[in-house]
C-alpha cells in the first residue's frame, strides 16, 4: 500500500515535470529569436551606417557606392520594416531599432531637404532660373509649354533639345533672347552674348561639350553654363550583361568605373573654366548624378551652391519615372536627383522646386534667386 501511494505521488511529479519542459522550451524559442533580431537589426544598423559614410566621402571613389545612387535609396527602409514587424511579434523591446533606421533612411539617406523660407527687407530684385533635359521630339509638347507658362522662368537652360529653336517651342519663346547650339538651347528675357561652345573630356569617339554666355541683368553681367554630363546608361547597362555569366562582372565593373570617372573629368573641365571667372556664375543642367556624388562636389570645391540643398523641401527628384514603365506601367514615382541648378555665392536661392513628369524623363528644376545689388 505504501509502495502503491509512493508510485502514485512519483507518476504526479513527473507529470508535473513535463507539463514545466514546454514553458522552458518556450523560454528559449524566445530567447532565440531575440538574439536572432538583435543580430539582424545590428547588421541593419551597420549596412545604413555604411551607406552614410560612402555618402559622405562620396560614393563614386567605389563602384559598388556608384552603383547603389542609381538604385531607389527606399529599399534601404525594406529591411527595417521587417525587422519591426518580426520585432512586434518577438522582441518589442527592439521594435525601435529597425524603426529610427527607417527614418535614417527617409532622411539622409534619402536627401530629404526642409529648407526655411527667406525674407529679405530690402525685396532685392529675383531672377526665376530652369533647367531642363527636355528630350525633346520624343514626346508631346503641350505639357512643356504648360510648364514653361506655370513656371514663368526668367531664364531657361535645356539640354536634349537639338533644333528646339527652329520648332513650336520657338512660338512660345518669341520676344525672348535665344540660343540654340546643338543639343543645347538658352533662352532669356534679358539679353544673351558671348556665346561659347566647349569641348568636355570623353572616352567615346563621340565629343562631349557645354555651352557658356552671359546675361545682364540689371546692372550685374552673369555667366551661364548649361551642362550635360556623360550618361550612366551603357555603365548600367554592363551589369544587365553580367547575367550571362560571372565571367563577365570584372568587365562590366570596369566599363562602369570608366563612365563613372568620365563624369568626373567633365566636372573637373568645367571647373577650370569657372576658375577662370571675374562675376557670377550659373551652372545648371543634367549631372547625371546626385548631389552627394564626387561630381557635385567637386564643383562645390569651385564655389558653387546648390540651389535646392539651399532652397527646397522634400527629395526634389528629378529621374526615374519612366524607367519602370514597361514591367509596372502603375508606377511613376522618380527617385534620383541629378539635374540641378548650382551658383555662386552672390547668386542666393530663396526657393527651388521641380516640375511636371508628364514632358520628359527628367523633371524640370525651377529656382528663385535673389539680386540684391542688381539695378
């Protein structure tokens, strides 16, 4: 009998053993997973710090950071998202982690800008500036005019617009000073001169140039350069061919470090002629690349401003939202910012903006510039 109660109270602490090992199985399921996302969310933190860094010491010294400004910076905030919905589920205490790197991503990562707005006591005259790879011939007009009579520029810079003076646009610009030199054209509603073609360095056989002239407004004479950087396309494009074997990356990382750096000497020709400058300067056009790029800053190295790190808000992109439009037609949203509007000091940007998708692959930049000492 004492031996039968003995086996009894035995059988009850061994069921209640095995009703303990679940919850401490549990326990380290839990832990588990913890560590798991404290890892991943580490990498994360890692991976956007990277990124930032490259930013800053400007991302074209490496193919791989070159690469990444061509790519939409939001997929940077995709991982993040995971991470806080994984984080909800396991490990809330985690769940800002993953959270603050969206918002790293939507900030700095993304170049978003909230410029104050100016005011000035003095109201110094102001000189409305556009710029605009315009493409033109390859879509419809209307909307271009459109933008041009919304915007009311005072002086336009468009790149891709091979025999724009000679077409229907010419009926809009009529009353106004015009240029058009090859794929440039330069219309002001004050007087243009010294108009000057340069030739830009290249790896093709096909030549590269810019086009400078001055403007006088009011009292004061302004140098224009409008420029069109070496394309990124064919570097790009390297890679699609890299899907027919890994054999060829070394070569398409090569013919893409070649465009990359042909961007760069343009900048730096451009540079030496701005070196060679008395008054103020505008340099507007397609860079073919974003402001945190080598490019950009070499010309910055020259004394030059952007116009929307001064005076926008928002992202300001200005490509992107027709290159998707074969396989997601839904989708027209650009994402890279590489037309820009850049002057010196004395040329000071109270408001910057883009425009209509609708005219062209690029958007167009539009700037108000303040003249203070202009007559």
């Amino acid at each position: 009998m004492f031996l039968e109660q003995e086996h009894v109270q035995a059988l009850k602490h061994g069921a209640g053993g095995a009703k303990e090992h679940p919850a401490g199985a549990k326990g380290g399921r839990r832990m588990s997973m913890f560590n798991w996302l404290l890892g991943l969310n580490a990498a994360y933190i890692v991976l956007l710090a990277a990124i930032t860094i490259l930013n800053w010491a400007g991302p074209d010294r490496f193919w791989a950071g070159a690469l990444n400004f061509y790519l939409p910076q939001f997929i940077w905030a995709a991982p993040g998202l995971l991470l806080a919905l994984a984080a909800c589920r396991g490990a809330k205490i985690l769940v800002w982690v993953p959270l603050l790197g969206v918002l790293w991503v939507l900030g700095p990562i993304m170049d978003w800008h909230w410029a104050p707005r100016k005011a000035w006591a003095n109201s110094p005259q102001t000189l409305r500036v556009m710029t605009w790879n315009v493409k033109y011939g390859k879509r419809d007009l209307m909307p271009l005019v459109e933008e041009l009579a919304r915007s009311r520029p005072d002086i336009i810079l468009f790149q891709d617009a091979v025999d724009a003076g000679d077409g229907p646009l010419s009926d809009y610009l009529a009353g106004w000073q015009m240029h058009n030199e090859g794929q440039y054209l330069v219309a002001s509603r004050f007087p243009i001169s010294d108009v000057e073609v340069h030739d830009l360095p290249y790896h093709e056989r096909k030549g590269e140039s810019f086009l400078r002239c001055r403007v006088q407004v009011g009292s004061r004479d302004i140098s224009l350069y409008n420029v069109h950087f070496k394309t990124p396309r064919r570097g790009l494009n390297a890679f699609r061919k890299a899907r027919r074997g890994a054999w060829y990356i070394p070569k398409a990382i090569d013919r893409f470090e070649a465009n990359v750096d042909t961007r760069l000497r343009q900048a730096q020709a451009v540079s030496g002629y701005l070196a060679q400058e008395k008054g103020e300067v505008v340099v507007a056009g397609d860079f073919n690349s974003p402001d945190h790029s080598l490019v950009c800053e070499t010309l910055r190295k020259a004394g030059l401003v952007d116009a929307f790190a001064r005076g926008g808000r928002g992202y300001g992109y200005t490509y992107g939202h027709f290159l998707l439009k074969n396989k997601v037609p839904w989708l027209r949203a650009s994402w890279m910012r590489i037309d820009h509007i850049m002057t010196t000091p004395g040329i000071k940007a109270q408001r910057c903006w883009v425009g209509t998708r609708r005219a062209s692959d690029h958007r167009p930049v539009i700037a108000d510039f303040f003249l203070s000492d202009s007559r």
